[in-house]
C-alpha cells in the first residue's frame, strides 16, 4: 500500500453505475470530499447491451465525467474494471489498474472481505433513498415507460438520449 505521507489520502469506490444516478452522486460528492483523490472504478466494465448492464463501459465514463465537470469536481479519475471471477486475484487486478489508493468505499459484503484481506482501509459508501435510487428501478422506470429523469443528473439524461438508450434497453428486454 502507498504511503498517505507521499500521496494524500487516495480512496477507491466501484460501481456498475447502470446508469448513474442520484444516489451515486451523493455517495461520490461524499467520497471526494474525504479524499485527497478518489478513484471512480466501473464495475463489470466488460458488460452492456443486456438488461442488467445496459450501457458500455465508454458511455458510463462518458456519463461520470460529464456530471463531474457540472459539479465542479476535480479531485477523481475512472477506471473500467472488467470482473475476473477469481476472487483471488481480483484486487490485484483492481490495484494494478488503478492509481495508488489506500481507502476502499463499499456496502458489498464480497468487495469488503477482499479489499480487508488485502490490509486496506473499508469505509462505508451512505446509502441515499436506495428504494427510489436504485439502477434497476430507474432501468425498469425506462422499459415501463414510467418518467426515470429525475432520477439520474442531467448530464446523465443527455448520455442516454445521446445514445438512445432507452429504445437499447427496451429493444434488449422485449419491453415494447
């Protein structure tokens, strides 16, 4: 682990971010305001074009940045993270990806065994409103018809439309 004396306190939070949404940005403006640098992974990055995982790891980059730059949010980088399925080797894959972190952000049970085995800092990610932020209902919400915008940032909404992501997932679920 690096040295918080030579870098600050860099933290890591992963997530499939599909889409982003509120939620997420309450967790990430919290994350960065405790972190020197924090490091942004996107899980299951290898993922889209599926109901679960509807958008490609590029355009859930693409989403990240373009809210951070409306929040004024500077102190984060992104880091696809394809998954591995071999636990063992999964947060070597993580560290050997990303900058150098020493704080590891999560709620997952598996993501905090591992990181603890590997001798890193856990810190609990706050959930916000989980019952309306939540990528599967906001995804459902988009399939139904039902009205997901404000559920997500702005910028977000734009991505989507820039992609025609709604019509991918209702195509990809047999939704309409």
């Amino acid at each position: 682990m690096v040295s918080k004396r030579y870098f600050g306190e860099h933290s890591l939070m992963i997530g499939r971010f599909q889409p982003l949404h509120n939620g997420h940005m309450e967790v990430i403006r919290k994350c960065a305001a405790e972190s020197e640098n924090l490091t942004i992974g996107i899980g299951s990055a290898q993922y889209s074009h599926e109901c679960d995982n509807p958008f490609t790891a590029g355009e859930r980059y693409l989403m990240i940045s373009e809210v951070m730059k409306d929040e004024g949010i500077t102190n984060y980088c992104i880091v696809p993270i394809e998954d591995l399925n071999r636990y063992s080797l999964w947060v070597a894959q993580v560290k050997s990806l990303s900058p150098p972190f020493s704080v590891v952000y999560s709620n997952n049970p598996l993501t905090r065994r591992l990181f603890s085995e590997a001798g890193y800092e856990l810190r609990d990610s706050p959930l916000y409103n989980r019952e309306v932020y939540s990528g599967t209902v906001i995804r459902k919400k988009m399939i139904d018809g039902d009205e997901w915008r404000p559920l997500v940032p702005e910028k977000v909404a734009e991505v989507i439309d820039y992609v025609d992501g709604v019509r991918r997932l209702r195509d990809i679920s047999g939704g309409e």
